[in-house]
C-alpha cells in the first residue's frame, strides 16, 4: 500500500515534470539550442500566478493564460532579439549565450522579487480526499492533470495546426521547409515562444506545490534536462514519458533514501543514461 | 619573439606587484593567476579540442577538497597541492573515457552534471567533507603580509606552469591532432589519429592544474563549503574568459583572464548586487561582438564559417 | 594468386537493411579495381567496412595478411589504406598545406613536423596544388578540393588507396587531369580501388572491375566481360533492355 501511494506521489510531480520538460525539449529539438533560461522562464511563471493571486484574488490555475501569454511575448522578443543571430553556431556558442541571458534575466528576478521564498496559500483549499487508501491532495491531483492536459494540447497543436505542421517540418530538415514556404525565422520565434509559454505555464500550476524564488530556477533546468534525455529528445510524448517516469522514480528515491536527495537521484541518473544510453529508455534516435 | 618579450614583460609587472602593492594588488594577482589556469586548462579541451567542456567547477571542486583533506590528515601544504592535481587527472580520464563518445550538447551537459553530483556528494558525505557546514584547514603560522606573498607566487607559478603546458601542447603532434579532431573528427581518425586516446589525454591535462588551483584556493581561503568550489560558474567563467582572449590560442585565455578580472573587480566593489547580471552582460556582447576575441580582433582574419574558434597553433606548430 | 587486400563473405546489416551480402573481394599489389554499381548498391559501405567505420555482420577483411575487420579506423589508417571521401572532408580552417601534413603526421609512417611539411609539400605538386599551399582548405574550388583529397591520401603513403567518386561534380576537363593524376599514382605501384559512376573512367583506367547490386556482388572481369555481362546490364537498364542485349549475348 505504501508503495502504492509513493507510486502516486510520483505520478502527481512527474506531470509537472513533463509541462516543464516538454517545451525545454521543443526548443532543442527544433532550435537545436539547450536553452538555459528556461528554468528562469518557470520561476516566472510562479510569480505571475503569485502575484495574480496576492493583488488579483486569481486562482493560481487561472493565472495560466496570463503567465502563458507573458512568458510566450518575451521569450518570442528575446529569440527574434537575439538567439536567432546565433542559430547554427556552435554549441558552445547558444550554450554560453543562453546561460548569459539567464544570469542577465535571473538576476533582474532577484533585484524585483528578492531571494526569499514564498509560498501561494489558498484561503479555501480543496484539501484531500482518501480513495482505496490513497491520499490524494486535490490541488496536486488537478495540478497533474492540467499539465498532462497542457502536454497534450501542445501535441494536437503540433500534429494539427499549420503553425504546428510549419515547426515539425522546421525541426525536420529547415531548409527543405524554407524552399515549401515556410518562414523558419519566425518559426523558430514562434517555437521558443511556446517553449517559454509552457514553462510559463508549468510556473502557474507549481506556485500551489514548491515555494517561489527566482534561486530556484536550476532545479527546474536540471530536471526538464533529466526528463528530456530520459524520454528521449525532441518529441512530445519523449518528454511526458520522460517527466513522468522522473517523477516516480524521485518519488521511490525520496521515500527510501530521504527527500534531500532527490536532484542527486535524478543528475547520478542522467550522467548514466549519457554514458550508456543516450538515446533515452525510448531508444530514438535524438538530435545532437 | 614579440610574443616572448610581451610574456617577459606581463611576468616582470606581476613579479613587481609584490614590492609595489599592498595586499589587495596581491589578491588582484593571486586571482589573476588562478583564472589563468582555469582559463588556459579549458582551452586545452574547448579551444584545441573543440569540446564544449563545463567540467572545470567538478575539477576545482574535486581539488579543493583532495588538498584540503590531506591537509587536515597532516600532509605537507606542497604535497597536498600536488596530490590535488593528480587526483583532478585521474577523475579526468576516466571521466572522460566515459563522456567523451558524447558529442555537442550531450557532452557539455553531462560534464556540466558531473560537477553537480559531487557538489550533492560533497553535501551529503558529512562523515569526510562535513557536509554543508563546510570545512576549515589548518592555520599557516606566518604573517598575513608573507601569507599573501605565498599565495601570490604560489597561484602565478601554477599559472606559468599551465602556460608552458598550453605552449607544448599547442606546438607538439598532440596540439595539432587536437586541432583536426576539433575541426573534422571523421576525417582525423581517417589519417591515422587516434581520437578517443587524444580527447582523453586533452581532457585529463585540461583537470591537472585545475585540482591544483582548487587546493591552492582551499589553502589560500581557509575554509571551503561545497556550493563556493563546485560553483557552476567555476565552469562558465573559464570559458567566457577564453573566448574573450581567443580561444584555441595559446595567449589568448591569459589576455582574457586579465580583462575579465579587471572587469568583475570593477563590478564586485561598486554593484554588488548585479554582479551576475554584469557577466551575463559580457556574455552577450562577447558573443555578438567579439565572437573570435580580442585575439582575433588584433589578427584580423576573416571569420571563418559557423564562428568556429580560430587557430594559432598551427602556424606555431611548424 | 597474392593478394594484398581481400573481403571474404562479408556482409553488412542495419536493422532490417543489408547493406553488403556475402561480398568476395581480392585485390592484387599494384592493380587498379574498379567498384561500380547503380546508387544505393554498397558501394560506400564497402569502402566503410573496409576503413573500419562500420564492422561487418559476418566475414573477414584481410589486409596484407592480417585480419583487420574489428580495428579502429585509425589503425585501420595507419597499416597503410587511405581513403578519399564522396563528400570532401577537408580540416577547413587549417591550410591546404596542414591538411595534407595531418596524414604524413600521424599515418603509416608517422613523422615530425618538419619532414611532413616537406612530404606535404611534395603531394601538393604532384597533385598540381603547390601554388595553393598556403590558401584555407574551405577557400578551394570543388575541383581543389577533390584534389585535396588525393593529396591528403598519397602523403600517407598509403599501400591501398580507396578513392570514392573523386570525379563526382567535376567537368569534363577536370576529369581528363584526375584520371591523369589517378594514373601516375597507380605508376608508383599503389594499389587502387575506384569507386564510381562514370563508365569512362573505370574502362580506361582499371584492370579489373567489379559489380555490387543491392548489397551482393553480381559480376566481377575486365572491362570487356563486364560491358557483356547480362547481370550487369540489367542492373543499371533494367530488364526488358537487358534481355534485348542478352539474346544476343549467346550469339556473340
């Protein structure tokens, strides 16, 4: 029973994980840029529902539009600004770029906000309900759910849209998508943007779980990059399964080593998958 | 010859700092030499090699707590530091035995992570490295005065030691199979390179003198807590400086210790609070607008495709 | 018969993807091989077993009589076979003139700085490129850059030289100086293995010639019997012409 409910816990964090994870792994597999800024983009997104909630009265889940919106304008400004001038260079290059917009960014973040950590408390929580034994905090419960709901929005848009058809074509070979009319400057703007958008997103529906402070936005980096080469890259159900199976195995990790350990888990976990397999448990082929 | 005389020169005004300066010119030179080293050892493997390495903080770290615990089991300061130096290698290669099959991201992230794994191993291992309360070293009992002095001479030696390595590295076979590893990996095990014995020898010299740096630092600060040696930045601010100077070159690195020094000391005493916001600035522009560095701004070749770093050594190498 | 070089029943998979079946292969010290087949036929994946890029599935690549399917590339590299690339693969940032000392450095008969240089130097004439010694290797016409290839081969030294598709994109008048070149080097007694697609030049410059067709090896003779084979004629124009020509094959 106890590991039954672990299992649970898992699946509840491994969503989030997957929200966080699947716009990071758009970025790379399109862009081919490791976008550092992406856990700073998360961060955000905390404190538009944080502050949405103190001044506004909005539920945190409602703030998700706000803080989609938000993070997708300025992460559309900042690629158009700015990464597309070094789409192509070296890894190194967006590497390092990246990494310096995320210094610049995260510590604007800290001048506005401060470090301290701080936490959205709802004045009616839904509480918990036991089902079959299990507990199941209801704002968890619906925080997964929103993200998977989320993840998978993004899939449809990405299968069915024109601007999603427009991306994978991009992703797949750019310059045969540019000679069928596709604008693949924008395409890229368009697609960091909606990485962003999900990590905005994502920001939301953790506000109600972890507490907010722009220190910690590596977390969510390293996490969203245990994910993405777990599931392997580049592809939206890579991420969610990815995500997910993060979750539980941090889950199983925290219950039987101690919780303080859980990143350990998940970076010692990485490292291996990179050494042995780096194509991800679901053994496609990712881009470099 | 001009290069020599411009080293000899560069050595001269550092050696006077000691009779010129107060203790604050001899922390300035104390860093400037540790930054040399960190910056010249990455060059090795991200310059030369053309591998995006983030490992420098796992190899600072690692050396800092080798030095410091030897030190505290009663191992002479010197032994320690050279114990340091060896133990940083031999993580390095057989690091790198490991991750140097990687290519491109891959590779820059899982060098990244190593350091994020002993950071957590040297947080959680209470019992040896006393956890996150961090650990003091023994008290060197001499004057503050002949302490910065040691220091000083001890970091710009170390500094003078990587400079040579660098040099003969970059003027050997192993410099120039480094140079077309970098450039077409394919192609250099087609003509008879041996890549994965090169990439690792690159990676293991570019952890040798960083160990030793990280022990010297222990000795010099005091007292060492995990997130301080193992800082992620220990691992960007390398590269930033050797792209600033030139990266793939053998001055290069050194010219952009310097200046990024000079910089970051500027920013910590009059805005401490954006001091990360500063390099983050720098970066920006660096890449937009020094993307082949000061060096190569001075030689003023053409850029070659896709900003790929420029290459000195092989003109040197003849 | 003494071979230098010989793939025995060697066959290559991917997947569900045979790339080579069951391929025999014998080269001869000093011959000139001719390698040809339709697009897709395994052609490079040959030369790629034999540089110990892929290992093959099953069989053996004998060099010189050592087994040497299983080594790595670069030792592969320095027993003594060169390889030029379909598409070029020059060090593009180095000179025309490091390229070609890379191999001269760490080939068969590795070197110093200095006697590479004069090595290189020496491949570079022959090659026609000596005037080009100090342009960036990226800086080179396709043309150049073929000929690059060339050079970066000889100035190993090699004893076997896989050349694949050296004239692929060049016009006729640069075609008419490599297969010049191409002669001279086969004149010095390296062994050669040509792979490619223009008829021309494999009839005027090879002793002997052999088919791959979806991975197997379906002909193998002189220029003559090749030009006559039914199999072969089917391969690259199909059946119905092939049995037009072969009705009168038995006849002739």
């Amino acid at each position: 029973m106890h590991y039954a409910q672990v299992f649970i816990n898992g699946l509840m964090l491994g969503g989030l994980y997957a929200c966080i994870a699947v716009g990071f792994s758009l970025v790379w597999g399109v862009l081919n840029v490791i976008n550092i800024l992406h856990g700073t983009f998360v961060v955000l997104g905390s404190y538009i529902a944080y502050f949405g909630y103190a001044h506004l009265g909005l539920h945190p889940f409602l703030s998700i539009p706000i803080s989609g919106a938000v993070l997708f304008v300025l992460a559309y400004l900042v690629q158009r600004g700015l990464i597309n001038r070094v789409i192509g260079a070296p890894v190194l290059t967006t590497l390092v770029l990246t990494f310096g917009l995320d210094l610049l960014l995260n510590n604007a973040a800290l001048l506005a906000f401060s470090a301290d950590y701080r936490t959205v408390q709802l004045a009616n929580p839904l509480g918990s309900k036991i089902v079959a034994g299990l507990v199941l905090p209801l704002e968890r419960v619906w925080a997964m759910l929103l993200a998977l709901g989320l993840t998978g929005l993004l899939y449809l848009v990405l299968v069915r849209s024109k601007m999603g058809r427009a991306i994978v074509a991009v992703r797949t070979d750019p310059e045969a998508a540019a000679l069928m009319g596709v604008n693949v400057r924008r395409t890229y703007a368009i697609t960091f943007g909606l990485g962003a958008l999900m990590a905005g997103a994502a920001g939301s529906l953790l506000s109600l779980i972890f507490p907010i402070s722009p220190l910690n936005s590596g977390e969510f980096l390293g996490l969203a990059f245990v994910a993405c080469v777990l599931g392997g890259l580049g592809t939206v159900p890579g991420a969610m399964i990815g995500g997910l199976a993060l979750g539980v195995i941090q889950s199983f990790a925290a219950s039987l080593i101690g919780a303080e350990h859980g990143l350990t888990v998940a970076f010692v976990l990485l490292v291996l998958l990179l050494i042995f397999r780096p194509t991800g448990i679901m053994g496609r082929k990712g881009f470099e | 010859m001009k290069r020599i005389a411009l080293t000899a020169a560069g050595i001269a005004v550092l050696a006077a700092l000691p009779v010129l300066g107060d203790n604050y010119l001899l922390r300035l030179g104390t860093m400037f030499g540790m930054y040399a080293v960190l910056a010249l050892s990455w060059n090795i493997i991200g310059g030369f090699a053309g591998y995006p390495s983030f490992a420098t903080a796992a190899f600072f770290g690692l050396g800092a707590y080798t030095g410091a615990l030897l030190q505290n089991a009663g191992v002479p300061m010197p032994l320690a530091w050279a114990a340091a130096c060896l133990a940083a290698a031999l993580f390095a290669a057989v690091l790198g035995i490991a991750i140097l099959h990687l290519k491109g991201h891959y590779f820059a992230i899982a060098s990244l992570v190593v350091g994020e794994v002993l950071l957590e191993i040297a947080t959680s291992w209470t019992d040896l490295t006393g956890g996150g309360t961090g650990l003091n070293l023994p008290i060197i009992r001499i004057s503050v005065d002949a302490q910065a002095r040691l220091f000083f001479w001890s970091m710009l030696t170390l500094g003078v030691l990587t400079l040579a390595l660098t040099w003969a590295v970059a003027s050997s076979r192993l410099g120039f199979g480094l140079q077309c590893i970098r450039q077409n990996e394919d192609a250099a095990a087609m003509v008879g390179i041996n890549t994965t014995l090169y990439k690792v020898i690159a990676f293991t010299l570019s952890a040798l003198f960083v160990g030793g740096a990280g022990a010297m630092y222990a000795s010099w600060v005091f007292y060492i807590e995990p997130p301080d040696v193992f800082h992620v930045l220990t691992s960007v601010k390398p590269i930033v400086m050797a792209l600033l100077g030139g990266a793939g070159t053998v001055f290069g690195p050194v010219l952009g210790a310097a200046v990024f020094l000079v910089t970051e000391e500027l920013v910590w005493r009059n805005f401490l609070d954006i001091h990360a916001a500063v390099l983050g600035l720098i970066i920006v522009v660096l890449i937009f607008f020094l993307p082949r560095g000061i060096l190569g701004l001075v030689r003023g070749r053409p850029a070659p495709p896709e900003g790929a770093a420029p290459l000195a050594m092989g003109r040197e190498a003849q | 018969m003494s071979k230098i070089l010989a793939l025995e029943r060697v066959s290559c998979r991917f997947g569900g993807l045979m790339a080579l079946s069951e391929v025999d292969l014998a080269v001869r010290p000093g011959e000139v091989l001719g390698l040809i087949g339709p697009n897709g036929a395994g052609k490079t994946t040959l030369v790629n077993v034999i540089t110990g890029v892929y290992r093959p599935s099953s069989g053996r690549v004998v060099f010189d009589g050592r087994r040497i399917d299983g080594l790595k590339t670069y030792q592969i590299a320095r027993l003594g076979i060169a390889r030029t690339y379909q598409i070029v693969q020059p060090f593009p940032d180095m000179t025309v003139l490091e390229n070609v000392m890379a191999p001269a450095v760490f080939g068969p008969h590795a070197c110093g700085m200095a006697e590479a240089r004069r090595k290189a130097l020496e491949a570079l004439e022959f090659v026609g490129l000596g005037a080009h010694a100090h342009m960036r290797a990226s800086e080179l016409t396709l043309a150049g850059r073929k000929r690059l290839e060339l050079a970066k081969g000889l100035a190993m030294d090699p004893k076997v030289l896989l050349l694949d598709e050296v004239n692929a994109g060049l016009n006729p008048a640069e075609i008419d100086v490599a297969l010049e070149l191409i002669r001279r080097i086969a004149e010095r007694g390296v062994t050669i293995i040509i792979i490619e697609h223009l008829m021309k030049v494999v009839m005027t410059l090879c002793h002997r010639i052999a088919v791959l067709h979806h991975g197997a090896k379906i002909a193998e003779g002189t220029a003559a019997e090749i030009g006559r084979d039914p199999r072969v004629i089917e391969a690259y124009l199909g059946h119905r012409y092939a049995r037009a020509q072969g009705a009168e094959v038995p006849r002739g």
